[in-house]
C-alpha cells in the first residue's frame, strides 16, 4: 500500500515537471521580445564617392543608419538624443503605432521635435512585419534626401514563407539621390528646382559601392528602400527576379521580372536563384542615376560576382578593388536581433 501510493506520488511528480518544462518552452519561440537601444544624432561628414563630400545628421553617426533587427511583436525602445544644433526626430516607416501614435515622429502632429541636446523616447509594438526603415521627419525633404536621415529596420515575420527559409544571403540597399549644391550648407536645400547630380546604394556611388559576392546554389534576397527622392529602376542582368514582397507585404503571387521600380519610401523584397555563373550588373536603369557630378560612370551600380569565375579577367573594373564586407549589412543581417552599429558607413565627425 505504501510502496503504490510513494510511486503515484513519484509519476504526479513527473508529469508536474515536465508539464513545467513544456509550458515554459512553448511561448518561448513565439513570446515578444523587449529592446531597448540608445541613439544619437550627429553632425557628421561622409563620403559618397571620390572627394564629394556631403554634411549629414547622421544616427549614431553612420550614414545609413544602424540596422535594427527585430521579431514581429517585439516590444520596442528607443531613446534618441540629438547632439546637432537643428531639430530631429525619427519616423518608423511602416509601423502600425496601434495605442502608441505619439511614437510616430512627426512634429506638429505626434510630438514636439527632439531639439538639440534633447532626448525623446519612442516605443513601439513590431508590427506588420517586413522590411521597414526608419527616418526623420523635419523637413523631410533636406533632411532625409540629402542629410542621410534613414537606415533600416528589418521584423523577421513569426510565419516566414518557404521562399524567404531558402534564402542563402540577405542584402540591404537603400537608394538615394543627393544635390551637391547643398552639400555643405546643413540647415539650407530640398527646394523644389534642385538639380540632384549623385546617386547611392547606402551612400556610396560607383565605383565605391560593393559586389555582392555569390556561388551557384545561393539564393540571395535584395532588399530595395526607396530612401531618397526620385523613383529607380533596378535591373540585374542574367537572372530572374522574384519581386515576393512591397512595402513588407508579401505579394499572393510574386512577379517575376528583371527590371524593379522603386519609388520614394516603398521598399520590394526581390529574391533570386544564383544559377547562372558569371560577373553581372545590377544598376539602375534611369541612365542619369549612373552618373557622378554629371560624369558616366557612377551612381547606383554593382556587380553580382560569382566565386566559380573569378575576378581575374582584364577587362573587369573591379579586378583588384579591396573588398569591404558589410556594406549591404549582410554581416549584420547574421548577428541576430538587436541594433547593429557598423563601422562600414561611419562618417567624420563635425566639431563645432
Ligand atoms: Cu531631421
């Protein structure tokens, strides 16, 4: 009798803890995360290509601005201190806002703009997921065109589709249009007549922008942000794109294509099968945006290099160009949630 009530005991036991574990397991693949990230704004000069330099206000001081990696339903934090001398704020591009409108980062509607030496404090629930950026919304059209007031922010869906689980690597390129007119007189530009005379993949002009380096099997996802003022057209030869998302939306069915329009602030997420080795352009196909000052070539261009064929042919332009990894965050796309700094896209600081 004793022995068979100790062993009831034993197995209520049991089951009690594994139930425990199991509960405890459970919400943890599904369970919001919360982050919390301090940023900043700085004056900060950066390089587009060659000496064309261009004084920004730069988050954290890197144009683009850092990655924010996030989980649909995350529980956001961020407080922004601006460091400049002119009023700042940052919109999360895409966010829903449900209960939290006041984190929208428009000044005269949601808040009072961060003045200099201010901190303000946004939060926000992740949702819908997708790629999303983030940006400043005083005067949107100096600030955010020509002074580099943008970066990415990625939400990893909780559901993501079969195609987004083949992805092999993850490429973020953000397109910009700047007028070098403006380009060292912060506070002045993004007046309707402005002649823009450079044009970037996450600032960088050709031939400063990066290959993105593949083999055959790779199935690569470039993620298109329209962050400046005109529309692009992005064509990559000798592949077909998969156009699988707008504006973080995944498409019923996804258009194949070889030539994507982007416009100012949508963003396509384009995945392509590495099937067809070789060294292929990736460029706009609006010719002035492939110029730098008014000078073939430049502007918005790269190369799909694949290892199979080398970079060891006389005629390729980027034969011995140094390789700088992370300039489409695909190092930091790797690290995981959280804020992503990268030395990459730092900018010289500017000391009153
Ligand atoms: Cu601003």
């Amino acid at each position: 009798m004793k022995n068979s009530i100790s062993l009831f005991s034993y197995y209520r036991f049991t089951h009690i803890i594994l139930m425990l574990v199991v509960l405890a397991l459970i919400p943890l693949s599904s369970q919001a995360e919360k982050h919390e990230f301090d940023m900043t704004i700085e004056d900060t000069r950066i390089v587009l290509v060659g000496n064309r330099d261009f004084h920004t206000f730069a988050y954290n001081g890197q144009v683009p601005a850092p990655l924010l990696h996030v989980k649909e339903g995350d529980e956001v934090t961020v407080n922004l201190t601006n460091m400049t001398t002119l009023p700042h704020t940052i919109h999360w591009h895409g966010m829903l806002q449900r209960g939290t409108w006041q984190s929208d980062g428009v000044p005269h509607s949601t808040q009072h703009a961060v003045e200099p030496g201010e901190t303000y404090t946004y939060k926000f629930k992740a949702e819908p997921s997708g790629t999303m950026w983030y940006h400043c919304h005083v005067n949107v059209n100096e600030h955010v065109t020509m002074r580099g007031m943008w970066g990415p922010l990625i939400v990893e869906p909780k559901d993501p589709l079969p195609i987004e689980k083949k992805v092999t690597k993850d490429y973020i390129l953000m397109l910009s249009d700047w007028a070098s007119s403006w380009a060292n007189k912060p506070g002045e530009g993004g007046i309707p007549g402005d002649v823009f005379d450079y044009y970037t993949i996450n600032a960088k002009s050709f031939p400063e922008t990066q290959p993105i380096r593949v083999k055959k099997g790779d199935v690569i996802r470039l993620r298109l942000v329209g962050s400046g003022d005109l529309v692009h057209s992005i064509h990559t030869h000798g592949h077909i794109s998969q156009i699988v998302f707008k504006d973080g939306f995944p498409l019923p069915n996804p258009i194949k294509a070889d030539t994507v329009l982007v416009g100012p602030g949508e963003r396509y997420d384009v995945i392509i099968e590495m099937d067809n080795p070789g060294l292929w352009m990736i460029h706009d196909h609006v010719d002035t945006h492939t110029t730098n000052g008014n000078k073939v070539d430049g502007g918005i261009m790269t190369t799909i290099e694949y290892e199979e064929v080398g970079l060891d042919h006389d005629f390729y332009v980027w034969k011995n160009k140094k390789f700088v990894p992370d300039f489409y965050y695909e190092e930091s796309m790797k690290k995981g949630f959280g804020m992503h700094n990268s030395t990459v896209f730092k900018g010289e600081l500017i000391e009153d």
